[in-house]
C-alpha cells in the first residue's frame, strides 16, 4: 500500500491476510444472501434456482456496450437499461442479467486475469437487487437451462442520420450498417465475444436502429415471443429515461460498492489521512433505501481530492485537461484556500507522468495496492476505492468530462455533501470559458 509520500511501499503481510480474509467473509456473504434470495424469488421476487426458473415465464434482459468504452460509462449505461427493465416489468417477468467485466481497454495492469469478473466483485448484489430483479451471468447459464441466448438485437443508428433535420423517437428493423461482431460457426450458431464465455452462442442475430429513450425498446423486446433470452448490443446507443430524476437516482444509490472494497478505501483513509465517518460527518446506511443524507451534512476527511485523468484523455482532443503544472498550481492553491494539509489523488497518469507529478507535489497521497491486492482487487476494484476515497474528501476538484469524476460527484451528492465542494473540475491551460460541472440534484 502506498504510504503518505505516495511512494508504494510493500504492505505488511498482515495486510494482506486481512485482504484475503474480507474477501472471503465477502464471498461467503454472498453466498448466504443467495440462499435467502432464493425465498425472495418463492414470493416472487428474484429469480435463482433453475427449477423454479423453469416453472415461471421468466424472461431474460441482457446486454453489452460498445467495447472501447470505460468502466464508469458502463455504468451509466447500467442505469439505463435497469429502467428499460422496469418498464418491461409492467408487463412480464423480466430480470436483467448483469454482463460480466472484463478485456476492459482501460484495465492495462498486466498478468492478471481480467475477463468474467462478476459484478459482486465490484459492487452489492443484494443492494442492486433491492431496486430490480439481476442475476449474474453464470446464474442465468445455469437456470436458463444452457449457454444459448436466443436473440441478439445490435443497436446502431439511422444509416441516413435525422430526417430533416428533425429528432424524433423511433426504432426500426434494419440492414446492419456495420460489419456484424458475430458470425456463424458450422452449426449454424452465432459466436462472439460474449464476455469471453466461448461456448455461449447465439440462435439468431439482427440489427436494429434505434432513436430515444431506453424504453422505447420494451414493445419489441415484448412482442418477441419466440425469444425468452434477448441480449441488445451497443446498448449505449439509447439514452435515459428520466435522467436525474427519482428513477435514475434509486438505481444509482443501489450501485452500492461491495463491501471489501469499502472497507480498504475506509481503512486507507484513517491510516493515511485522519479519516472516518464519524469525524467527518459522512454518515452510511448499508441498506441503500434507508439513506438519506441532507444536502450540506456531510463535512469530509481533512484532504482535498483529486482526480485527474491522463492517459486518452491528454491526445484525445482534450482541450479543457491541464498540464500537469497548472494541475499541481491550481491543486496547492486549494489546499491553501480550503486549509487543508493533505491531498489525495487518484490518477491514471503513466509511469512518466505519475514521476513529474510526485516532484512537483511531493506530499500527493496515492491508494497504490501491492501486486498480491491488485490482483485480488483488479484494476476495477482499485478504481473504485480511489473513487470512494476521493468522494469523502473535504473539498473534490476533477477532470472535465470523465464519467470516472461524474460517478465520484453522484456518491458525495449521496453521503450528502454542500455542492459546492464537488462540482469543481480543472481547466485547460487555455481555455478561456471554464464551465464547471452541472450539480445534479439528488431526487429521493
Ligand atoms: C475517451 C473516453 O474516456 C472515458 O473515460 P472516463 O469517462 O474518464 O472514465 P471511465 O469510463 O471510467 O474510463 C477510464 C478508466 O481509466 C482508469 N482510470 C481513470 N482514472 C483513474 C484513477 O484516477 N484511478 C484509477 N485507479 N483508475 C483510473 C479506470 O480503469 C477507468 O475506468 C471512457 O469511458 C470512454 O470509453 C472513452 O475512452
């Protein structure tokens, strides 16, 4: 882990027993909320036993997202179709299979296995589970009775773009105006990536162009009667359906962390950077519906938080992401104005920059796991904890546009803290309009 200066040091081997000891209390716990799950489903609920699968019309939402895409959009995306399946439900059993993890373009740490990570390794199961019906991948291969899905629907857009100029709501079914990421085997079955489960196939594959809101797809996921499985892929193609309102805010407080990973980054902040809730005023439900935190109670660590995002971000056309001078003046400006002696950063700088970043800012924090925890955790579960350490900070300053700072400003917008101590994003060394982040205001 890393210590004050940053610098990873080796963590202690005790360190790591606890790490591998919260994991596994975390697995079991897993395990036993499946078993009470299990009665969920008996009352109608949730869906978990292959038997009792079989004995409902259950039918099965998955979906997957163009594969460049990050984590954080991804989880965006989430949000949409956990509303898409909302309104399905208004008329059937439909329960949303959870795509697992993994060949991440993002995710570079080398020499660890980073492909059918399920979601229980980054977030909590039940928790979701308390907002809509979601199973894991494998839980559906084996109640579904096979790894077969029975249609996939490719979203794309309209190949001649808006009539008219004008945007309308629309969906139709179309030629594939891109090359197909599925083919046929010898069989006749179609194969893909399919989150790297290679004997999953597909029945039947068609393109469909789609224009609007999530729901805007339920008639004809619906009206297929002959599909019970159906996968929509490129599922980002759609927007939301109430974005910042109510619905897209109970489904983003049920993305609730899993708990190990809550527990390092909790753990991280006493040992490093003098800390806890109780200090600082971020008060946490583990019962997601119970919380309730008002606007402006939450006071924070005594650190700023940083987030600030390099990699694509520097040569893809980013004209508002700064260099890492004017990042380090505009990060000891605020530690001055705001009194604060520490400041944590999360970063996914490389090892040149990280470098540049530490001589000129040689008191910077850093959540910087071993080898041993980085391949328990994954590059996902180190990026969350960077996430939830950022969002206790007393005062949060990000990177414009990235969804990783968006998804940091939701979770202190949840522990309830003063927008004006989140919605703060670094500037272009040129840019002459610095707009600063829209506050989206928590809907309950
Ligand atoms: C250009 C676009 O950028 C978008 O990125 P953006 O919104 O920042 O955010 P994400 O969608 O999360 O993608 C960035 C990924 O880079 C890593 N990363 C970035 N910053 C940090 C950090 O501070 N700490 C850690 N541990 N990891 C970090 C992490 O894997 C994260 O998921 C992508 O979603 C789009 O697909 C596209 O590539």
């Amino acid at each position: 882990m890393a210590n004050k200066r940053g610098t990873a040091g080796s963590a202690p081997f005790h360190d790591i027993l606890r790490h591998y000891a919260v994991l596994i209390l975390t697995i079991l716990s897993y395990k036993f909320t499946t078993a009470t799950e299990e009665d969920a489903f008996r009352a109608g609920q949730s869906i978990l036993s292959p038997v009792a699968a079989a004995s409902r019309d259950v039918r099965y939402l998955l979906y997957d997202v163009n594969p460049p895409e990050g984590f954080n959009l991804r989880r965006d995306v989430y949000i949409r179709m956990a509303s898409l399946l909302k309104t399905l439900r208004k008329e059937g059993d439909w329960v949303l299979v959870l795509p697992p993890w993994g060949r991440l373009y993002h995710w570079q740490s080398p020499d660890i296995h980073q492909v059918r990570i399920p979601w229980g390794e980054f977030f909590s199961i039940t928790s979701l589970q308390a907002n809509i019906p979601v199973i894991e991948y494998e839980e559906f291969i084996a109640e579904s009775g096979g790894p077969f899905i029975d249609q996939i629907l490719v979203l794309q857009s309209y190949a001649e773009g808006w009539t008219d100029g004008k945007w309308e709501e629309k969906m139709d079914e179309r030629p594939c105006i891109e090359k197909l990421m599925y083919s046929k085997d010898k069989q006749g079955y179609y194969r893909g990536w399919l989150w790297g489960y290679e004997e999953t196939r597909a029945l039947n594959v068609t393109c469909l162009s789609a224009q609007g809101h999530a729901s805007i797809l339920a008639p004809v996921l619906q009206n297929n009667l002959n599909a019970t499985s159906i996968m929509l892929d490129r599922s980002e193609t759609v927007l939301h359906d109430h974005y910042a309102e109510k619905d897209y805010w109970d489904t983003r407080r049920s993305m609730v962390f899993a708990k190990h990973l809550r527990i390092i980054g909790d753990e991280f902040r006493a040992k490093y950077l003098n800390s806890t809730d109780k200090q600082d005023q971020t008060l946490y439900n583990e019962d997601w519906t119970q919380m309730k935190n008002r606007l402006g109670s939450a006071k924070g660590g005594p650190y700023l938080g940083v987030h600030l995002r390099r990699k694509d971000f520097i040569w893809g056309h980013r004209e508002d992401v700064p260099s890492l001078k004017e990042a380090v003046k505009k990060i000891c400006s605020l530690m001055k104005k705001h009194k604060l002696q520490q400041v944590f950063v999360a970063t996914d700088a490389d090892d040149e920059e990280l470098a540049k970043l530490k001589r000129m800012l040689p008191e910077m924090v850093q959540y910087k796991p071993t080898w041993e925890d980085l391949e328990l955790l994954k590059d996902g579960g180190v990026a969350i904890i960077d996430q939830w350490i950022c969002a206790h900070a007393r005062y949060f300053i990000g990177t414009s546009v990235s969804t990783f700072s968006f998804r940091i400003h939701e979770e202190r917008e949840i522990l309830g803290f003063d927008p004006k101590t989140t919605y703060n994003r670094f500037c272009g060394d040129d840019e002459n309009e610095c707009e600063q982040p829209t506050h989206w205001k928590i809907v309950y």
